[in-house]
C-alpha cells in the first residue's frame, strides 16, 4: 500500500504540532500539579488572528508573534488565577476546575469572534482553512518547513534553558519539589510566571500555524485535546521529552491507522481519526500506566 | 389567558429541565461527592442514553409493525409519521417500548462505566479527569459522524411513548421524566444512607486506609461508576425524548458535563440538598436566558447563546473565589458505633 504525499505531510506536520502542543501541556502539569482543561482552547483561539490577518490580505505567518503575545498572556492570567485560588489552600481539583473558567470564557469569546468577523471584514470564518495562502519552495508547502523549523527551535531552546542558565536550573527545582525549591531560595513565584508565560506563548504558536494546514472550527481546541492528551499519556504523565515523543507517537499512527482504515472501508473514517489516539492512549494506560518515558526509565 | 397558559407551559418546561438536571447533578455527587470519583466526561454516559433513544425505540417500532422498504434514518420524518399513526392506538406497545429502551440505555451504560472504569481508574484523579473528557468527546465524534446510530450530523426524531395519550402527550412525557427524578433521589438517598454510602465516604477521604482494613476501592469505585453511569444514560433517554429529537453534536462538554460541575460546586458537593439548590440557581439562571432572547438579542450583534458559556465563567469565578465550599457546605455524618460499655450503640460524629 503505498501512502499518499499528502498523507505523509498531514502525519509530519501533525507530528511537529502535536508535539510542541504536547510538550506544553506536560510542562504546565509539572509545574503547578494541575493538568489545564483550557489548554486547547487557549491554543486555538489563536488560529482567530491567523485568519484575521489573511483576510485583511497578509501572510498567515504575520499572525505567530501576535499569537505568542495573546496565547502567553491569556497563559500568565490563568497562572495567576491558579495562584490566587492554591494560596487560599484550595485543592488540585479545585485548581482543575478553575481553568473551566478560561475554558469557558475563552470559547464564548472565540465563538462571538466568528460570528463578528463576518459583520466586519464581510468574511465566514466558522471553520476555515487556510492551506491556499501558505507558500511554497520547490514543491514543499511552507507550513512544513515553519512547523519543522520552530518545533526543533523551540525544543532547542528550551533545552538550552533548562541546562545552561540558572533560570532553567531553578525551573528545574521547582518542577521536582515546590516546597524544596522554595527552602533554597528559588523565587517560584517568578519562575512559574515566566514558565507559564512561555508556554502560553508556544501554545499560541502551535494554534496560528495549525489551521495552515488543517481545518479550525470553535471545536478544534476540544477536538484536538483529546489528541494532545493522548500524546502526554502515550509519552509519559511528567516527562516533557516524553510528551515530545508521545506527540510523534500520537500523531503518526492516528494517520497511519486511518489512512488504512480508510483505504479499506472508505473515506468517511477520516473523520474518526482522533478517536484512535485515545485508544491508544487506553492500551498504554492499561498496560504502562507510566507512558514509555516511565516505562524507559524502568528498565534502565 | 393566553399569557398564564404560556407561563405555565415555561414553568412545566422549568420543572422538566431542573428534573433532567437533577438526575445528572447527583449521579455526579455520588461519583464526586461520596466517592471522589473525578470524572469530567459526565456527557459520555449522557451522549450514550441519548444515542439508545435515537437508535431504538424507532427500530423497534418499526420491527414490531413490520415497516419495510423505509431507512430509518434518510426517510426518518415519514416513518415517525407512520409510527405515530400506530403508536396513538396502540398503549401497550408504546410502554412496552420505552421499557425495552430504558433497559438497554441503562445496561450500555453500565457496561460503558465498568469498562471505562478499568482504564481510567488506574490514572490519578485529575488525569482521570482528563481522560473521560476524551472518552465523551471521542463518544460524540461517532455520534456526529455515523449516520447509522442516530442521523449523525443531521440527528434524528425520536418517538413520544405516550402518543396514544393524544393532546395530552406532553404532560404523560413529563410525568415519567419526573417520576423518574423522584425514583433516582430516592435510590440515590438510600445508597448514601447505607453503610455502602459510608464506605464510599471513606474512600473518598482516604483510599489508601480503606484498603488496608481489607476493602477492593477499585472494585468498589467501578461499581460507583457504573451504577451512576447508567442512571446517567437514562437521563440522556429523558432528555432525548424530552427534546424529541437526538443530535449528537448538541451533547457538548460546556452544557452536559460544566453546567452540572457548576451546578455542584455553586450548590456545595457530598450532600443532596447543595446539589437541589445549586441545580434550581442554574436552571433558573438558564430559563431567564432563553426567555429574555427575544428582548436582549436585538441589542447584540452576535447570537445571546454565545453569552451563556461567558456568564457560566464568571459565576464559577465568582463561586471559586468566594464560597468555594458552595451555598450548602457538607456536614460531618452520623454512625452508630457500640459504646465501651456493652452492645448499646451511640451516634458518633465523623469529621467529613
């Protein structure tokens, strides 16, 4: 059977995506212990301002630092909302709950968002894609070398962060014991902040390249969390490589599995494909609870 | 006249909202609650009732008078026409029906909260969480996306059981759904009442001590999920005969699994009556925004709807920040315990 190229650039672009998504879920997790029902949401929401600025006649790409301000400052607000409520000693489920409300209020916004555009700049921009305005270079569309290049960046970076400065030394700290890190005179409070921050912003990042390939409705954000969660799991719960990893793992047998699926039965089971990555992500559950970066580890 | 006939046709309306409601609201505090089950996927079993009242009752119907030659689904609208004409006469088949419905809708998601229950509890509480979210939001994709459950995209018409009551089958509708609520609150109420409800109490404090005097709290919190997720799945059948119509894309995360956790962090979690006053400050809130569309919505230059999931935000905001505990905060529970002297028992205070 052999696999179609556009196949094979949805898998590699979903790849680098998902991963970056991923890799930003598990590092909020670590840092505050409380998993963000908004993350996807927040994400998304910044795929609004990738198709604002191509109606208003611009290169999609204009949109990423927009949406690395909007997605680290919408990030930075709910860190401090978080703050707030954990300081008045409310539980992690509490916390859980907390990130509903940005959740909530940001759909409400995104969905009031589409349904002004029209009025405004006389487009429809319910569910969109924006494949026709991305560039291309010998044949290679352009959201595959922009999706490439800034994942391997940004994990770059971050890498060098977490390693090479004291910063990412106290982020460190921080991500293994809150209170410990607290004792040896870590400012915490300033290292989740800029932690937040710079994930909102990779977030953001993620969402305004998204819909240069795929299709962005309100729903994505809660469509691709499943995927996004799938990734955390299959990679490992509190490993950010992990999740790196789990985000390849993810997105490529999703298409994978329904590529084939729907060579079989047909078309329509498209549709399905994020249905596949929380199966997935049940298998590893039952069989390493752990993901495989606990699994790795275990072995060593 | 006509304007008290339509404000009790709105109050009736209220009342069978809040009762639907109810039945979701408290299977979610015997699963969070007592128990401490947290699971943000309240819409899976929900969904799946749903797609039971799409899927079979009108088959059935179908089977039992031998209509051929129709598709359930593209000639839907003529076959419930075809059906009503048969059902008005016909009582015994219509409850017969909807008692056949009712069952399976229950034991699917029985099945589904056991299942689920194996993977899903093996995940801490927040990641728990998370992972039934997908659960019910992957359940609606196959719901959006399979034209031979219940219509997908376009949905389909469900049959009303009380059909052969004529003008009446509205009110004999309503009757089931709240005598249905009041049987739930009962069953619910004796379990939390029972030492199996002190049981769940406890693992819900502490899991860990609970399994060291002997008890299975996996075994024990499937059990949970699977009895509330079947009460769930017959308060899907309600809402979706209620509704008359099963679209799987209207079974959203914000209204089938939020509004309940609001309904239970505003009224107060681990007793029934925070649960009742939380539900009824909700649905009201709720009715008073369907209501006032037509007023509101010529000032807005966006749909009101929109607003819905804005205004759910701010009261959570304002519930979180202000009265965590909710209106009605949990009491300590009462056991009898023998006292030192003999067999004579005593009431205890247990902290909650």
């Amino acid at each position: 059977m052999i696999i179609p190229s556009a196949v094979i650039l949805s898998m590699v672009i979903s790849s680098f995506l998902l991963s970056l998504l991923a890799m930003g879920f598990t590092l909020q997790y670590i840092t505050m212990s409380v998993p963000n029902l908004a993350y996807g949401t927040m994400a998304f929401f910044s795929a609004y301002i990738t198709v604002t600025v191509v109606v208003l006649g611009y290169s999609p790409y204009v949109a990423v630092p927009f949406a690395f301000v909007l997605g680290s400052i919408a990030s930075f607000l709910l860190y401090k909302f978080i703050a707030f409520l954990r300081d008045r000693g409310m539980p992690v489920i509490g916390l859980m709950l907390s990130t509903l409300v940005f959740d909530l209020a940001i759909y409400a916004l995104m969905n009031i968002y589409a349904e002004l555009i029209p009025h405004y700049l006389h487009a429809y921009i319910g569910a969109f894609n924006l494949m026709e305005s991305d560039f291309e270079i010998a044949g290679i569309p352009g959201i595959l070398i922009v999706s490439a290049a800034t994942t391997s960046m940004l994990v770059l970076l971050f890498q060098l962060i977490l390693t090479k400065t004291k910063f990412g030394i106290a982020m460190r700290a921080v991500m293994e014991s809150h209170s410990l890190a607290i004792v040896h005179g870590v400012n915490t409070e300033l290292v989740l902040s800029v932690s937040w921050f710079f994930v909102g912003g990779i977030a953001g990042i993620s969402g305004s390249l998204y819909p240069i390939w795929f299709y962005v409705d309100p729903w994505a954000g809660a469509t691709m969390f499943i995927s996004i969660f799938a990734a955390c799991v299959v990679g490992g719960l509190r490993s950010i490589y992990g999740s790196l990893l789990g985000g390849f793992l993810i997105a490529v047998s999703q298409n994978l599995i329904s590529f084939t699926l729907a060579s079989v039965f047909g078309p329509a089971l498209w549709a399905y494909s994020s249905i596949w990555s929380i199966l997935i992500a049940a298998l590893v559950v039952l069989k390493m609870p752990e993901g495989i970066s606990g699994f790795i580890t275990s072995r060593k | 006249m006509v304007e008290i006939g339509l404000a009790f046709n709105l109050l009736l309306e209220g009342i069978v909202f809040f009762g639907i409601y109810v039945i979701f609201t408290l299977s979610l505090n015997f699963q969070y609650g007592y128990t401490g089950i947290f699971n943000l996927g309240l819409y899976l079993p929900i969904l799946a009732g749903a797609l039971v009242v799409g899927y079979l009752p009108g088959r059935l119907a179908m089977m039992i008078y031998g209509v051929k030659g129709l598709d359930y689904v593209t000639d839907n609208s003529s076959i419930m026409v075809l059906l009503k004409g048969r059902l008005q006469n016909d009582p015994l088949t219509s409850i017969g029906i909807l008692i056949v419905t009712l069952i399976v809708a229950f034991t699917v998601c029985w099945l589904l909260g056991y299942v689920t229950g194996y993977p899903a509890l093996k995940l801490p509480a927040d990641y728990m969480a998370l992972f039934m979210l997908c659960l019910a939001e992957s359940l609606r994709i196959i719901g959006m996306q399979t034209m031979e459950i219940a219509g997908g995209p376009f949905g389909i018409t469900t049959l009303n059981p009380f059909w052969w009551l004529g003008s009446l089958a509205y009110f004999g509708l309503m009757a089931l759904i709240i005598g249905f609520t009041a049987m739930i609150c009962l069953v619910y109420y004796v379990i939390c009442r029972s030492p199996f409800g002190r049981l769940m109490k406890s693992i819900r404090e502490n899991g860990l001590t609970a399994e060291c005097v002997g008890k299975d709290v996996a075994s024990i919190k499937r059990k949970v999920m699977a009895l509330s997720f079947g009460v769930l799945g017959i308060g899907g059948v309600m809402h979706g005969l209620n509704l008359g119509v099963v679209i799987a894309y209207g079974y959203t995360r914000v209204d089938f699994s939020y509004w309940p956790w609001l309904m239970l962090v505003v009224g107060g979690s681990g007793n029934n009556l925070g649960v009742f006053l939380g539900t009824l400050a909700l649905v009201l809130m709720r009715q008073i925004m369907i209501n006032g569309k037509p007023i509101f919505q010529p000032f807005l230059p966006f749909d009101m709807l929109w607003l819905e999931p804005l205004l759910l935000a701010i009261m959570l905001m304002v519930t979180l920040v202000l009265r965590p505990q909710g209106i009605v905060p949990e009491k300590p529970s009462h056991v009898k315990a023998p006292n030192s002297e003999g067999g004579n028992l005593q009431s205890q205070k247990q902290p909650a």
